[in-house]
C-alpha cells in the first residue's frame, strides 16, 4: 500500500477504534520496551499541546462569529444548558456524599510539596473566577482563561452586529479556515494517545496505585454512576426518549479523548466537532462548551468530596446530614472555580476540608494523596467533567426543540 492512501485510510478511518488501537499499542510497547515507551511521550505531548494551542483561539473566533451573525428569531438555548451544569455538578456531589458514607474510606497521610497554593475559602475562589473576566485578551489567549475569552468573544460579537457585511463574511471565512485546523489536530488523536498511554505506564506505573484501591474505586465508581445513571436520568427529563444512545455517543467521542488528554480545554475542540456532527445549533454550542469547560465539573466535585469525607473518616469526625449538604454545595460552587489550574480540584480540597476544622497541613496533606492517584482520579475525573458539556448541550438544544415542535 502506498504512503498517499495509507495516510486516505487513516484520515478516512473510524477516531474511536484509531484512539482504541492507539491505547492497546501504547500499554503494549510500556510493557515490551520501557525506556522506548518514555520517549515516544514526545508524541503526547504534541498532541495535547496542539490542542491547547488552537482551543483558545478557536473560542475567541467562532463564539465571536456566531453572536455577529446571529440574526433575531433563531434559538440558543445557553439558559437551560446553564441549568443543567448546575443541577449535574451539585448532584454529583451528593452522589460522592452517599457513596463516602457507604464505603467510608481510610487515608495513609503523607507529606509532599504542592507547587500551588490552595484559595483560603469559598469567597477567594469566586474573587478569582470574576477577575477573570477582566483579564486582558492576550493574556486570557495565552493562559487559557476561558471566562475571560468568552466575554471578550461575546462583546465583540456584539460589537460586530452592525458591522458591514464583508466584514461578518471576512470572520466567518477565519472560523471555518480555523475549525479546519481543529478537525486536522483531531486527527492526530490516536498518535497522541499512543504517545501518552506509553509514556506515563512507562513512567509512573501502577504499582503505588495499590495501596490506594478503595479510594480509586468510590471515586471512580462515584462518577461512573454519575455518567450512567445520573445523567441519563437528567437528560431523559429534557429530551423524554432513551437517553443512552446520546451518552454512550459523547461517552465514546469525547470522554475517551478527554481520558486520555486530561484537558478540559485541550477537549473543546473535540467537542466543538461532536456538537456539530450531532447537528446542534453553532449559536449555542459555539458557546456552551467552552462555558462548560469551565463551570460544569461534576466530577471535580466528586473528587473534592470523597477525598475531603475521606479525610473525615480517617480523624474520627462525626458528620450529620446537614453538614454533608452544605459540603455538596460548597464542592458544586467550588468546583466551578476549578478550571483552567492542573489538579485544580486537588486544590480546592482544603477549603472544603476547613468545613470540618480540619487544620490545613493535614489538609495539604490529603491533596497529595490526590496527586498520587492522579493518574487515574485526574483522567476519569476530565472525561467526565468534557462528555457532560456536549451531552448537556445536546440535550437541553434537543429538548428545546422538541418543546417548540421543531
């Protein structure tokens, strides 16, 4: 076979079972050859740092785009996808309260530097997440401040509203040359999970994983329930039909790549591609998903709540029904402000542990025990947190229209 229709055929191929090979070859050389399984780590990092690099400016250029030519009487349907951001994250957390207080978990403590400093409280966490709004638009670029983005994204749509029409065309032409760049990166998507299932096997390993078994699987079994149970349930009461086709579909082509990226930003443009692939209004998830990237993060509640009640557990504290309610809803505000920061939900499990009086060196020392398990905790935590943004979106534009009798 020649190289011009071996590169048709893996262009042309199916992504899942590209992404599945690339996962079954990675594992396969970290157990073959080790020392060659940390180098091709290169080919991970490219892909993710491709992904990183264009998500920003994909954000900026197509939200901007759509709000442009939006024209009076088509539908977006942000305020309901709003809604159900709110409601899946704070269920999520409950889902962690119930399934702490079934499988009370044991913490071995231990002592690690964390590079990043913890936010003081629920009020530090918020300051940050409204500055951000002001941020500078080469900075928020540069950064990755998603907040930041979207409002200057949004008001310069509006700006362009009444700007001459060669000018509208002129930024819809960029948006397309752009997701044109998103949809080559998206296809290097198999490369890169090779590069990075080899790579962090080769590295890490799961040995020390071990000794922290139970804990990975309530937090792991908390947002496994979330995705099969929780949120299906949330999205048969918008769209009122079998919800699961919808969720494996996001499931498979955006938590799979998120898994392996754990990026919710590198993910965007995953799921820019998979909105538009299920036909989805542009107007809405032009914007929802980025919006989702940052504030919808059921899964960084779950991992702020299991860690935090299993720190909990491990002191002898007593905890009653209303103290667990409020550390749900402080782990569904505070996992809003989580986004955009590596390991951010880690961070924020010292404001939830003050809830209890617990000091903030052990607190501290509960965040590295989530650094350890990061390996895992991190990755399902991303696939979670990315396949909810599209699914939600699907469903309340879906629901709207059945709503409408579109």
């Amino acid at each position: 076979m020649s190289l011009k229709r071996l590169a048709t055929a893996y262009m042309n191929g199916s992504l899942v079972w590209q992404i599945v090979i690339g996962l079954i070859l990675g594992i396969a050389l970290a157990a073959v050859w080790p020392q060659g399984a940390k180098s091709v780590g290169l080919l991970g990092d490219f892909f993710v740092g491709a992904l990183k690099a264009v998500a920003p400016v994909l954000v900026l250029v197509l939200v901007a785009s759509a709000i442009a030519q939006h024209k009076t009487g088509n539908q977006v349907y942000i305020k309901p996808i709003l809604l159900l951001y709110l409601l899946g994250t704070f269920a999520a957390a409950l889902v962690a309260v119930l399934a702490s207080f079934m499988f009370p978990t044991n913490l071995t403590l231990v002592t690690a530097e964390i590079s990043q400093t913890p936010p003081s409280g629920i009020v530090e966490v918020l300051k940050t997440l409204v500055l951000r709004l002001v941020d500078n638009p080469f900075n928020a670029i540069a950064t990755a401040n998603y907040i930041g983005i979207l409002a200057w994204a949004v008001l310069l749509g509006i700006a362009l509203r009444h700007a001459a029409e060669p000018a509208k065309v002129m930024l819809n032409e960029l948006a397309e040359a752009i997701t044109k760049i998103v949809r080559w990166v998206i296809r290097l998507a198999p490369i890169g999970v090779f590069g990075i299932v080899a790579s962090t096997i080769a590295t890490t390993g799961f040995g020390e994983l071990l000794a922290y078994a139970k804990l990975l699987a309530v937090l792991v079994g908390a947002m496994l329930f979330v995705a099969l149970v929780i949120n299906p349930l949330i999205v048969f009461a918008k769209i009122r039909r079998n919800p699961y086709p919808l969720v494996f579909t996001c499931l498979a082509e955006s938590g799979l790549t998120a898994f392996f990226t754990r990026s919710s930003a590198a993910n965007i443009p995953v799921n820019m591609a998979l909105a538009k692939k299920l036909g989805l209004h542009e107007d809405t998830y032009s914007v929802s998903i980025p919006l989702g990237a940052t504030i919808n993060m059921a899964g960084a509640a779950i991992t702020i709540t299991v860690l935090t009640l299993a720190a909990v557990h491990t002191l002898g504290i007593e905890v009653d029904i209303a103290t667990a309610l409020l550390l749900s809803l402080l782990a569904a505000i505070g996992a809003c402000g989580a986004s955009g920061v590596p390991g951010g939900s880690l961070l924020l499990i010292p404001m939830a542990c003050s809830l209890f009086g617990i000091s903030n060196d052990l607190a501290t020392q509960v965040v590295a025990v989530g650094f350890i398990i990061g390996v895992v905790q991190d990755s399902c935590e991303t696939a979670l947190n990315s396949s909810t943004d599209v699914l939600f979106t699907a469903a309340a534009d879906l629901g709207e229209r059945r709503n409408s009798g579109v």
